[in-house]
C-alpha cells in the first residue's frame, strides 16, 4: 500500500500506530484515509470477543493465583496482540481499500 498524495509506502510501523483499522493516516504526509477491508468487522469482533474472554481469565487467575501467574498471561496477551497488529497488517494490506478522507486543516493535525 502506497500512499496516494505522497507516494510514501505504508508500513507495519504505520499500521502499528493508527488507533483502528478503519482510519488510517499517512506518516509522512499526515493524509488520512478510509479503509474499507471485506471482513474486517467480523474479524474485529473475533478480537475483541477473545480479548475480553482473556481479561476476564486474567483476572480470574490474579485473584485465585496471584501475580506470579497472571504475569505469563499478560506477557501472553501482549505477544497475541502483536500477532493480531501484524495480520491486520497484512490483511489491510492485501484486501482494504484506501480512499482519503477530505478534510479542512486545522491545528490538531500536528
Ligand atoms: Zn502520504
């Protein structure tokens, strides 16, 4: 994926650090764009639904178990989330299309 306004390839760096997969804005430009990725909203409600069943054990385990267990869980949770960062990534990649998003300037786009 390239941007369209300035020709600046878009990363797994860029990707890291929009805030959802439905927004994204050019690192080098600030240009931001739609994305539309068939499936996306499937896929996201997997990750959240599967977030949410991990807090919950986390916290089950904390309470029962202490930190010492529930440490490995949240080291676990971190690394599955990287792994989700980066098949977004890929799948924004090859499926999404990225139209931008026409806006007034204004000084909050620092
Ligand atoms: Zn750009």
């Amino acid at each position: 994926m390239i941007c369209s306004n300035c020709d600046t390839k878009i990363t797994f760096l860029t990707s890291l650090k929009q805030p959802t997969p439905y927004r994204y804005k050019c690192g080098n430009c600030k240009t931001r764009f739609k994305v539309r990725t068939p499936g996306m909203n499937m896929f996201m409600a997997l990750v959240v639904f599967l977030f949410v069943l991990l807090t919950v054990g986390m916290m089950n385990v904390y309470f029962s178990f202490g930190m010492l267990l529930a440490v490995p869980m949240i080291v676990f949770m971190i690394a599955l989330w990287m792994i989700i960062e980066v098949l977004t990534h890929s799948f924004i990649m090859e499926k999404g299309v990225f139209s931008p998003i026409e806006e007034r300037r204004t000084e909050m786009n620092v």
